[in-house]
C-alpha cells in the first residue's frame, strides 16, 4: 500500500498559497504612506507660497477711512497675526479634522465652495476623456493597421497639431466659430442665468448642463485625443508583430477581427493605465478652459482666488486637485499591476 509521503496531498485538498497576498498589502499600504507624503508636501508647499506672494490679503476688506486698530483686528480673525510657524500647525491640525478654514471673500467655508464646483469640474473631465480616449483608442487601432498609407501621413500630423496646439487657442478658435459666428453653443457658464432645479443631480442630467457642456467637453477632447491616439497606434503596432496575430491571419480571419479582438485588446493596457492618470491630471489642467469658457469649476476657483489673494481658498483648491491626482496615480499604478501580473511579480522578485 502506498505510503502518505508519497501520495501528494493523501486526499486533502492542496494548500492555497499565500505568498502573494502580503506583498499586495505591503504594496497598498506603501502607496498609501506615499500618497499622504505627497499630500502633505503640497499642503506645505501652498501654505509657504501664499504666505511669501507680494500682496495683502486685507487690502480687500480695506478702505481710507479704516485705522491701524480696525485691521490689526481684521488679521486676528483671520488668524494672520500669529507667528508663521504657529500658523502653520494650526493649519495641519485643521487639515487633519477635514477644516480648510474660510474664504477671505466669500465668508463661506472652503470645503462647501470647493464641493459645489468639482460636479462641475468633474462632468467636464469625464466627458472630455471619455470622448478623446474613445476617438483615440479606435482612430490608433485603424492607424496601426494602415500604416504607411495616406490616411496615417494626414492623421499623424493632425493629431500632433491639435496635442502641440495651446487649450487656449483651440477654445478661443472654437468659440469664434461655434459660438460668436454660428450661435450654435452657448459661449460662457453652465446654466442659463436663473435657471431653478429641484437638486444638483436634476441640474447635471439637465438640457440646459448639457448643452452648455459640449463645447468645453469638444475642445478639452481635441486637446487630449492626441495622446491616446497615438499610444494606441505605437502599442498595436508591436502586438501586430506577435505570433498570435500571424496566427490569426493563417487562419482567414477578417481584418476587423484581428484588429478590435485580437490586436486591441492586447494593446489597450497602457491606453488604460493612461486613461487614470489622465482623469487625475485633467481635474488640475483644465484651469485655462474653464477661464476661456467661463465654466465654474474648481479651475475658475482657484483662479480667483490667486486673484483676490484669499488663501484658504486658494490653498483648499491645490489641496483637493493634489488629492485627486494622487487618488488616480494610485489607481493606475494599482490597475495596471492587476492588468499585467508580471509587474506584482517582477516587484516581489
């Protein structure tokens, strides 16, 4: 009879292993550590910045017939009077309880301006992306297989333009034409002057949101198809290379097939890695589209209140667009280990 050390197992079921369930929370709880290092270097980096900008932020509340008594008051309430580092740990302290102070100008907390214009900020950035990744991950498939004809030399080119081509430029170009020559867009805000909803979500699923919203969403969407585009096309044509696909060939399937089910699946990993990143870099660069379009979103904010020198404001909105980034870096680092195993595997090794 055959001995229990030579029969695998002896009829239990075999041990799962566990070898890599602590790497990935050793790999979670360091990007964790790196991500609030990387919080905590912005909040200081904004708190220092506004500080050592020329200006006074009391000039705004001033006028002739105010005494020096009147705004030494005014910097206690504003707690400016305090020595800079003793400011400072009052600063962190309310960062750490979710306090980001109170706007100079609005007299409102930082957090309630900076929530009601990041659903603004937010519809137009997932619009834009998910319009310029969709073009640019079909339009990248269909050039990769096309290369070397016409239609790639034409698209290359145009595709370069409008990535090289300043945000600035296209939404002032489109606005000309769209808005001031045609009248088909509306040329500034998201809502039509006094316009009522019952909730925000009624006011984002809106006719009037949404017709305000396209012609920002297109011109943020021609500035970043460019970048998936081509990405797409460089990655596709590598995989075109690989045996699966000569394979497919030898066996008569159709262009279309090797190229949407074979090829660009194979091809849309870091098309998607990219797609995070770009969600978080979008909710900080789109500063000079929402100037140009009038858009409230926490690029106008932020703008305005560099402006106005209304530093808690300011700083709130480098903190929450720095949290955002960080957010989908963390995303994308994580996805794309989940995408491609051989990363988690090569980082335990």
């Amino acid at each position: 009879m055959e001995s229990c050390t030579t029969r695998r197992g002896c009829g239990k079921p075999p041990r799962r292993s566990s070898e890599g369930r602590p790497h990935l929370v050793k790999r979670f709880a360091g990007r964790i550590a790196h991500a609030a290092f990387v919080l905590w270097a912005v909040a200081t980096l904004t708190f220092l910045l506004f500080r050592l900008m020329p200006g006074d932020p009391t000039l705004n509340f001033l006028s002739d017939s105010f005494s020096e008594e009147m705004r030494a008051d005014l910097l206690e309430s504003f707690g400016l009077d305090k020595p800079l580092p003793e400011q400072y740990l009052i600063y962190l302290g309310s960062l750490l309880q979710g306090d980001l102070g109170v706007s100079f100008l609005q007299k409102r907390p930082v957090l309630d301006i900076l929530l009601a214009a990041l659903p603004n900020t937010a519809a137009l950035t997932i619009t834009a992306l998910v319009i310029a990744y969709a073009f640019g991950i079909i339009a990248g498939a269909f050039l990769a297989f096309a290369r070397g004809t016409v239609t790639e030399g034409i698209a290359i080119p145009a595709a370069l333009i409008t990535r090289a081509a300043p945000e600035f430029w296209l939404g002032m170009l489109l606005l000309s034409w769209l808005s001031f020559a045609w009248g088909i867009f509306p040329s500034a805000g998201a809502n039509v002057a006094g316009s009522e909803f019952t909730s925000e979500w009624a006011r984002l699923t809106s006719a009037d949101f949404l017709w305000h919203l396209i012609l920002p969403a297109l011109t943020l969407a021609l500035y970043l198809q460019g970048l998936p585009l081509l990405l797409m096309r460089a990655t596709m044509l590598e995989v075109l290379n690989d045996e699966f696909i000569v394979m497919a060939r030898m066996k008569g399937l159709s262009r279309w097939a090797i190229v949407m089910r074979h090829a660009a699946r194979n091809a849309l990993l870091p098309v998607a890695t990219a797609f995070a990143l770009g969600l978080g870099s979008s909710f900080g660069g789109n500063v000079v589209i929402e100037t140009v379009f009038s858009w409230p979103g926490l690029g106008r904010v932020l703008v305005s209140a560099v402006q106005g020198a209304d530093y808690p404001l300011a700083q709130g909105a480098f903190i929450m667009i720095a949290a955002v980034l960080v957010l989908m870096n963390m995303v994308a680092d994580l996805l794309y280990a989940w995408l491609d195993p051989r990363v988690s595997v090569g980082a335990r090794r």
